[in-house]
C-alpha cells in the first residue's frame, strides 16, 4: 500500500491525463461494442476505426464550433459593464436621497437614518485628479523590460503549444490502449477475488459502468437540448444575441447544479444593459422576466428532461451533488466539477455493497435488482407505469370469495386441490 501510494504521488502529473483517455473510452464503448456485435468486426478494428473517426471529426467540430463559442464570449466581455456600474450607483443615490426627504414617525429614528445615508452619498462623491501628463522616460523606461516581456511569453506560447500537443496525443494513444485491454483489465481484477464473490462484483461493475455511460451521454443530450431551449425562448422575449447566451447556457449545462446558474448571470446583465429590442418593458423588470425565464427553464429541465434523458443513473439529491461539485472544482478545477457527481454515485454504489455484506444481505444482482417499471420513482417515464400500478392497487381492494359453501370460483375449479393459485 505504501509503495502504491507512493507510486501514485510520483505520477500525479499523469493521472489528469489518464482521468480523461479513461473517460473517452468510457463514452465511446458503446460504439466500439456495437460494431463487434451488429457489424462482427474485431474489437482491434472497431477500436481503431471509432478513434479514426474521432481523431478527423474531433478537430473538424472544434474548428466549426469554437469561433461561435469565441464570439459568445466575447459578446459577453464586451459589454458596457461601466454604464451598468453607473446606472447602479446613480439609481442607488437618488433613492436613499428620496428616503432622506421622507419623514419618519418617530424623530430619533429619523436622524440616524439621515445620517447613515449621509455616510453612504460622501462615500459616492469622488474628486477626479488633476490628470499629469507622464514625462518621456517614464514613457521610454519600461519599453526595455516590455519588450523582454514579449519575447519570453512567445517561447512560453510556443513551449505550452507543443506540450499541449503532446498531451493530446498522450490522450489519444491511452484512450485507443485503455479500449483495447478494457476486458483484459477487468477479467484480471476479477480473478484476483474469490470465485464467490465474482459474479455480484461483476454486476457492481455493469452498474457502475451503465451510470457512467448514462450520465455522459445523457449530460451531452441535455447540453444541446438546453441550449435549443435557451435560445429560442431569449430570441421570443427579445433578448439580444440569444443564440451567443443560449450557447452559454448549452456549455454549461455540463457542470450539474451550479452550471445553470452561472449561465443565467450574463443574460441578466445583458438585460440590464440593453433591455428587450421589442418588448415594451423597462430594462429592470426585463432583467426580472429573463430570471423567471431561467427558473422556468430549471423546472423544466428537473422535472421532464432529466428523468427521461438521466433516467435512475444518478439519483442524487441536489445538496450533495452542489456540495459535490464545488469540493471537485476546489481539488481538481473543471475536470473535479465534471467528475463530482459520477464518482459521488459510484462511491454510493460501492457503500451499498459493502453495507449489504456486512449485515450479511444479498448484494444486488441480476436477479435481485428491482425492476424499474415497478418503481415510479426510479424510471423515467413514471406515466407508463401508473395504470398498472392502480390496477395493482384495484385488485388488492376488491373483495376475495367466500370460503366454504357455495360454488368454487374459475381459478379454484381450474386449479385443482393442491394446485397453483
């Protein structure tokens, strides 16, 4: 344990990039294992025809969708914030001035609020300097050291272009070995465990792996959905560039919980700053209305598309999976705010084996797991469900027949003594 550990502290520089060749093989393991059971190809070309596919469409997106996310941002950042910061405080003033002509009832309580808002209006006046125009060395003097500057941010720009580069190609090249030996590596840690004990370990490995597949693929569904959604409905309030904040908020649907909300603050200020271009609203109610709209939008998503894109994969109450992020984003930055809410419910998955063995309970298996169409609240489509669950509940009130006298019903008849029920 401690070599391993200390194994671990020498490639810690590493392990980011493995984190993230693991996760590539884990959303494109799907694939690899459809072509090898509809199309029968072998797993080494399935594995090199899906990471040939990634390596040419993979900069091909990036190269059609990262000037659109550059001008979102860059809409964003170009915005009149000072104007906003001016009409704030402009705004701010006139009404503590117009709280300070009111009257108060009582005289006492009168003059300390005119002389706390006092303290607040000296604090707003600010003298502007006389401005001095700077002398010719005090121009000409950091020209030199500018200069030096420049040219050591060029090598370091061109150093971190390379490693990045090859850091990419580490990715690449561990995701395609990760793929080929995934089974390899699982069939070794399985014979490594007691033949009893095989087949429930196996089973937590399908579920784990089933959670991760769905959580990927379903955070990717709700990226394009949300930002589809966000888009559209700024564009029929009149926000403007709706499609830059609805590409915001698609992006950053990829951070659960806190991502939505950080989405909604840029659009805010935008309608600060600019209002709606047709509606006939003041820019502050506007700002109210888009900050409906986002919640609207929350809801929505909570409450329809998450259990029909999610599904059960990760049942996390939304405490957990905020605290969760903002502890990854503090440990591992963006990577530890993805993985937050995946390695959360693995470790849940992992807990409830480990608390199932130890009062000595069946683990879950294939046979043991509940059915999702029987729990409402564990399937997505919970309507599906309901008819029969209330003819389930019909059947348990209606009244049974009477022992004794009288003629035998068709299933006791049918049945026989003895016989099935």
């Amino acid at each position: 344990m401690l070599l391993g550990i200390f194994i671990l502290h020498l490639s810690r520089s590493v392990i980011p990039l493995l984190v993230l060749a693991a996760l590539n093989a884990v959303i494109v393991r799907p694939v690899i294992s459809w072509l090898q059971m509809r199309v029968h190809m072998s797993r080494g070309l399935a594995v090199g025809l899906v990471h040939l596919c990634l390596a040419i469409l993979g900069p091909l997106v990036v190269i059609l969708i990262l000037p659109t996310i550059i001008d979102a941002l860059v809409y964003v950042g170009s915005l009149d914030y000072r104007s906003l910061l001016e009409g704030g405080v402009e705004w701010l003033r006139s009404t503590l001035t117009t709280i300070k002509a009111a009257r108060l009832p009582v005289a006492a309580l009168d003059a300390y609020v005119d002389r706390a808002i006092d303290t607040v209006l000296e604090a707003f006046q600010t003298s502007s300097p006389t401005a001095v125009p700077p002398s010719l060395d005090a121009i000409l003097q950091p020209l030199s050291s500018a200069l030096k500057s420049v040219m050591e941010t060029s090598a370091n720009l061109v150093g971190a272009a390379f490693s990045r580069a090859a850091m990419i190609v580490f990715i690449f090249l561990a995701s395609i070995y990760i793929s080929l030996d995934a089974d390899t590596y699982r069939r070794a840690f399985l014979q490594a465990v007691p033949a009893d004990h095989q087949p429930e370990i196996s089973f937590l490995f399908a579920r784990i792996e089933r959670m991760w597949n769905a959580f990927f693929h379903g955070e990717l569904t709700l990226m394009l959905v949300i930002g589809a959604i966000t888009t559209i409905g700024l564009a029929a309030l009149g926000m403007p560039g709706a499609l830059y904040l609805g590409i915001i908020a698609g992006l950053l649907e990829i951070i659960p919980t806190i991502g939505p909300i950080i989405a909604a603050i840029p659009a805010v200020i935008v309608a600060l700053v600019q209002g709606s271009v047709y509606l006939p609203i003041g820019n502050l109610a506007f700002a109210g209305l888009i900050i409906l709209f986002y919640i609207l939008v929350q809801q929505v998503e909570n409450n329809f598309i998450v259990p029909r894109v999610l599904g059960g994969a990760v049942e996390l109450p939304p405490l957990v999976v905020m605290t969760g992020v903002v502890v990854g984003a503090s440990v591992g930055g963006i990577l530890g705010a993805l993985l937050a809410t995946p390695v959360i419910a693995t470790g849940r998955e992992m807990l409830d084996y480990i608390y199932r063995k130890m009062l000595d309970q069946e683990p879950l298996t294939e046979e043991t797991v509940p059915d999702p169409g029987t729990h409402p609240s564990r399937s997505g489509n919970w309507l599906s469900s309901l008819p029969a669950e209330l003819q389930k509940w019909i059947r348990s009130r209606s009244p049974r027949p009477r022992q004794g006298g009288g003629q035998a019903s068709p299933s006791q008849s049918d049945s026989g003594p003895g016989g099935p029920s």
